[in-house]
C-alpha cells in the first residue's frame, strides 16, 4: 500500500526539523510496514513508509536522481501496469535504469514529460516529485483516486501525506472542524466530499487532477475525465471486449517479487479473476 507525506517552508530551514518529518511518516506505518525512509534539503523534506511488492532493493525511497545540473526527488504510493512498456520508450529516449522498480520509471517519467507524465501512466498511484533547480513541488493522483492524496497549506508552509493523520502530526496543522467538515461527517459520512479535507485548511488532491507547489503559488489542473460516447458494439464483440480488458488487467496487475494470493467471494467478480490468474500462472 504505501505511505508519501512532506513539508515544504519556503522561509525555514527543515534540516533541524527531522522528528517532525520522520513522525509525520511514523503514522503510516501501518500502510508500510517493510521499509521506511526520509529525505531533507533546504526547504523540503520527505518521509516513506513502503509495503514492498516489486525489486526489495532497488525501490527504496525517497528516490534521489541527478539529471544533469538538476536534482529530482520522488516518493510514490501506486503500482504501475504498464513498466515494462513505459521503460522502452524512455530508454529510445535517451534515459538509462538502475532498478527494476516501477518507481524509477514514474520518476523518470516526469523528467521527461513534466506535468504531462501522469497521462502516461497506466496505473493507480499518488506520488510528489521535487525539483530542486526550480525549487517546485509536482504532485500527481490516479485517474479514479485509488491512492489517497490529502494536503494543508499555511502562509509560507505545505504539508501532504497519503493520510490526514500524516499531516496532523506536524505542530502547525491543528485537527479542527468548522461547520462544513462538521457537515462532511454528520451528513456525508463516507461518501464525502471529493475535495474536502474534513479538517480545517486540509484539502484532498482530486482524482485525475495535478498540482503545481511554486512560492509565488499553487495551481491545480485535470489531466482526465471520463467521457460518454454511444455504444455502437453487438454483443458478441461486447463480450469479447470485456474479455480482453479483464484479462490484460488482471495480468498486469500479478506483476509481483513478493507472494500472491486471490480471496475469493464466491462470486462473478473474484471468480472471473481468479480465473483469469490461473491462465497466466499456477496456482496452488
């Protein structure tokens, strides 16, 4: 699962500021629970909190990459379907690997793109990338907001974290609810808001959406949104359609260097699933 959460003060020195940083990924230790990491510079500071799924030793974060005189910076929450095939292109590119990871290929994947890297992506994912030349936050959530992506800004400081819990435990970030988080609780309940932070200041990156941290600012733009179009297919290629598409998800998605298992409902879903994992590996 994963956990990102940061800091960034464009007016503070965070080097002197590491517990707080460090507690601020501590509340996530349930979402990862095998490895954890931080990463402060000036301004900025980074915790992880990592479930391990693909390449132990070379998916470790905070990500560091050195492209020319730039220095980029990425944590990752997400797995990402289409690696192998994004890998390729950014290699014809020009651009060299290291690890195995998927985390590699997202980060070198905004070096490329920028702010157009999430449109590439085929996967679910929530993840911060900071570039030190030009001293701004990039983050980014996937196209249905699988992964969370919570932040809090004040004066000169930003906060985000997978969790809000990740951005109460920074001192400033005060846990209080006016009337409309009051509202969000009594009367939305768990379909709240997409959006809202509950809390007062905190704020949730919407699904399908970027942001943009820059000292003058932030801006916020949707790079997707679902479209509906006629269906003009018979039902046999509707079937097969479908077919494909579970297929090529479900393969997709056993990419993995840790055990896997399927739990099964009794029902279509997790039946057809598990099916279709049966055809693409053996299973016990």
């Amino acid at each position: 699962m994963c956990g990102i959460a940061g800091w960034i003060d464009w007016e503070h020195d965070l080097s002197r500021d590491r517990d707080t940083i460090e507690a601020m990924g501590a509340t996530m230790t349930c979402r990862g629970p095998d490895a954890h990491g931080t990463w402060i510079s000036g301004h900025v500071g980074f915790a992880h909190r990592r479930l391990i799924v693909i390449d132990p030793e070379g998916g470790a974060q905070p990500m560091v990459r050195r492209q020319g005189a730039n220095t980029y910076v990425l944590v990752y929450n997400g797995e990402l379907y289409n690696t192998d095939e994004l890998r390729r292109t950014l290699q014809s590119r020009g651009h060299e690997f290291t690890t195995r990871s998927d985390t590699e290929v997202v980060l070198v994947a905004y070096i490329e793109w920028g702010s157009s890297c999430p449109e590439h992506l085929n996967g679910i994912f929530a993840f911060a990338v900071w570039d030190d030349l030009n001293q701004q936050l990039f983050l980014a959530r996937d196209r249905l907001g699988v992964k969370p992506l919570f932040y809090w800004r004040k004066d000169h400081s930003f906060l985000f974290g997978s969790e809000l819990k990740a951005i109460l435990a920074h001192p400033a970030a005060e846990p209080e609810l006016d009337e409309e988080g009051l509202a969000e609780l009594m009367i939305m309940g768990p379909s709240r808001t997409p959006g809202h932070g509950v809390f007062k200041g905190a704020a949730e990156l919407k699904p399908g959406h970027w942001m943009l941290v820059r000292p003058s600012g932030i801006t916020i733009a949707r790079y997707w949104a679902l479209k509906s179009m006629p269906h003009t297919d018979d039902l046999n290629t509707t079937a097969d359609t479908v077919r494909w598409l579970l297929r090529d998800t479900v393969e997709r998605q056993l990419a993995s260097d840790v055990p896997i298992c399927t739990l099964l409902s009794g029902g279509l879903d997790s039946s057809a699933i598990t099916a279709f994992a049966v055809e693409a590996f053996s299973v016990g």
